[in-house]
C-alpha cells in the first residue's frame, strides 16, 4: 500500500525505517545543514591527530588553528560573496590583494601606533579599488570573472613590487592585537567570529542579501523581478576585496610583517573552504558556519600532513581531491 510523508512524498510502500533513513540522507544532500559536512570532517581530523599524538598535541593544534585557521575564514567569507553571486563568478586576485594591501598598509603606518587607523584605512581603500576595478573588467570588457581577476592580480601584484621596499615592522598596538588572546581565544578569532556574524546578517537577513541570493540562482529572473544584477554582484566582488585587505593587515601583524607572497597560499584555500564549506558553487546559496568548518577541517588535515612529512604538493593535491570528494556527497545543489 502506498502512504504518503508528512512531507506529502509517497514512499512507494517502503517501510518506515527505511523511509525515515531516506529522509535523513535526504536532509543531508539537500544541504540544509551543509556546515555539517565540513564540522564533522575536522572532528574526524581532530580525533585522529589525539589518537596519533596524543592530546596535549592536539589541543596546542586547536590554539594554533584558532590563530592561522582565522585566516583561512577570512579569505574563504571574501569569497564566498562572489561564488554566491552566480555561476562563473569567482576572485582569483585575492593574493594579490593581501600582498599590496599589506604594503601600502605598513608602508603608511611606518611602524607607528598613532598610525595604525590611518594604515587600516589606506589597505581597506585599496581593497575597495581593487574589488571596483576587478568587476569594472568584468562588467564594462565582458571578460569572463576567472579571466578578469587573473589578470588583474598581475597588475596588483606589479604595484606591489614598486611599494615593497625598506617598509617598517607593523607597530607595537597592531602587534599586541593580532598575537594577544582572552580566555584562551585570540582577538584575532574574535573579531573574525564579530565579521561572521555581520556577514551573517547582511547574507541572510537584509535585502542586499535576498538580491545576491536570487541573482545567483537566477540572474535574468532577478532582473526581470527589478534587481540591479550588476551593482549586486559588484557589491560582492568589492566586499571580497576589502575582506582581503583586513586579512592582510592582521596576517602582517602576526608575522612581523609584510611581504610580497604573503597571499600567495589563499588562492586555492579560499576556494577549498568555500566548496567545502556547502557554498553552492553554481551560486545563490552561502553557509558562512561551512567556512569555519571547512577551514578548521583544512587546517587540521594541514597540520596533519605537515606532521607525517608531507610536502606542498601534496597538500595541493589533498586539497584537491577533497574539493571533489565533498561536492559529489555533499552535492552542490538540492535534490528535486
């Protein structure tokens, strides 16, 4: 006898059982919880690393992932806003942009407390440029996105060589800021956490963010429906600009300083955690819990390779494979 779900599907005479362990798989590939993937691979990573090596190493792994891991978040949110916006949408500058931000950043500030504002503003205003040019390509050129920001980043990068010479050390405040912690949790997690969670808002409570929505699943029907599809997308594409910058001052406060690569790993990463993540990679869906998930879950299997010998090619390839591995189980899109 055929019986009907709650849900209003006939389960074809199937017993409840098996109906109920269909609705679960069900629930899952339709990626209503698509942070949960990305959460339980580095719960699962992080089990292995205390069977391995013990759980004092493990937990010195989860204090270092709260510091390097946030930056990871932080490019994987940036773009996450542009892949939201629509199929074919991605920023491949955003190492670029980390490296001339960070110049032109400590270059302003020239080691100098009273000049750390100024500094944030200098390197924030060169994301907000580079975010404007890189869709003025896009938009104006009709050049594909992955050709546009390609392309763009060497120009950025260009720049950056003229602006990289005899720069100071970051000053003593940006310093304390981006190494001190409260209760065991950096500050630099904390206003990452603050940024999520603006984000959160502006993605998935404000009207900017239905519009980002609806021109990501369907960019002619939001149009038609009286959305401005290019300023939208381009609201993204400078937000994902400006997120590089802000992690280019806090990655040059950690690490003493800036430098020409110093974005140079975030191109793949910030895609990875992206994917990962539960993003809809054909676009209109976000899951900024999957960033953190996706980035701690990264991390950790970093941390893992590094501790076994593991190379850069390696990791590349890992990562690599993962990407595959998560969009064909997890999905990319709901199921019917």
């Amino acid at each position: 006898m055929t019986t009907r779900t709650p849900d209003g599907v006939s389960d074809g005479g199937h017993d409840a059982s098996s109906v109920s362990t269909a609705g679960v798989w069900t629930r899952l590939k339709d990626t209503r919880a698509p942070w949960a993937w990305s959460f339980a691979g580095a719960l699962l990573v992080l089990v292995a690393t205390v069977f391995a090596f013990g759980l004092p190493v493990a937990g010195n792994v989860i204090q270092t992932a709260f510091v390097y891991g946030v930056f990871m978040v932080l490019v994987g949110l940036g773009q996450m806003l542009v892949i939201t916006s629509g199929t074919g949408n991605i920023d491949l500058s955003v190492p670029s942009t980390i490296a001339l931000a960070g110049v032109v950043g400590m270059r302003v500030m020239n080691g100098d407390d009273s000049l750390i504002v100024a500094g944030v503003v200098a390197a924030l205003g060169v994301g907000v440029v580079v975010g404007f040019a890189n869709y003025a390509l896009i938009w104006l050129l009709r050049i594909p996105p992955i050709i546009a920001t390609l392309s763009s980043s060497f120009l950025i990068q260009s720049v950056a060589i003229t602006q990289a010479h005899n720069l100071a050390e970051p000053p003593g405040g940006l310093k304390v800021f981006a190494t001190a912690s409260v209760l065991h949790l950096p500050y630099i997690a904390l206003a990452t956490l603050a940024l999520s969670i603006v984000l959160a808002v502006l993605v998935h409570r404000s009207v900017y963010g239905r519009k980002l929505s609806a021109v990501g699943q369907n960019a002619r029907a939001a149009w038609l429906a009286g959305v401005n599809v290019e300023r939208t997308r381009c609201v993204a594409y400078v937000l994902s600009s400006v997120i590089s910058a802000l992690t280019a001052i806090l990655l040059s406060g950690v690490s003493g300083g800036a430098s020409l690569d110093m974005g140079v790993e975030y191109m793949l990463i910030s895609i990875a955690v992206v994917v990962i993540g539960g993003t809809f990679v054909s676009g209109g869906r976000a899951s900024i819990a999957g960033v953190w998930g996706a980035s701690m879950f990264l991390f950790l299997t970093n941390a893992m390779l590094n501790a076994v010998g593991a190379d850069a090619g390696v990791r590349s390839i890992v990562y690599g494979l993962l990407i595959i591995v998560v969009t064909v189980v997890a999905g990319t899109k709901p199921l019917p």
